[in-house]
C-alpha cells in the first residue's frame, strides 16, 4: 500500500537561534504555512529496504530524512 502526501511550504515569520546542540540549533520560530501549487509530493510504501529519491539541493547523507533513518535504526 502507497500512501502520497502532499506537503506544502512554510515561512519563517520570525526566526532566532538561542544555541547549537550536538548537530542540531535549539531555536524559537512563528511559522506560516503556504498553500497553493507550490508543495512536494511524498510517497510512503512499505519496502524490505529504504530509498530515497528526489532533487536535493545537498548530498544524501545530509539529508534530513536520511539522517533521522539513520538514528531510527539503532533503536
């Protein structure tokens, strides 16, 4: 089963960065969401491996949701 969700963007209206932990920024935000024809398209099936495919704008394994798999498999 597939299931396909289609993801919409979202602008910073306020952004500020109190400090880095590890890898990560502990940081206070007011988010707008942007509807229209503008989104990503996201498809989820079960599969015996992960795949990710896409046009990113960095390598893979920088990815968000590559490095977020990767953590998720140590549990």
């Amino acid at each position: 089963m597939t299931h396909v969700f289609e993801v919409y963007p979202k602008v910073n209206v306020f952004l500020k960065i109190l400090h880095k932990e590890g890898a990560y920024h502990k940081l206070i935000s007011r988010m707008c969401l942007v509807k229209g024809q503008l989104k990503d398209i996201i498809s989820v099936k079960s599969a015996s491996s992960f795949s990710l495919k896409g046009n990113f704008d960095c390598p893979l394994e920088e990815n968000s949701l590559f490095r977020v798999l990767q953590i998720l498999k140590n549990f």
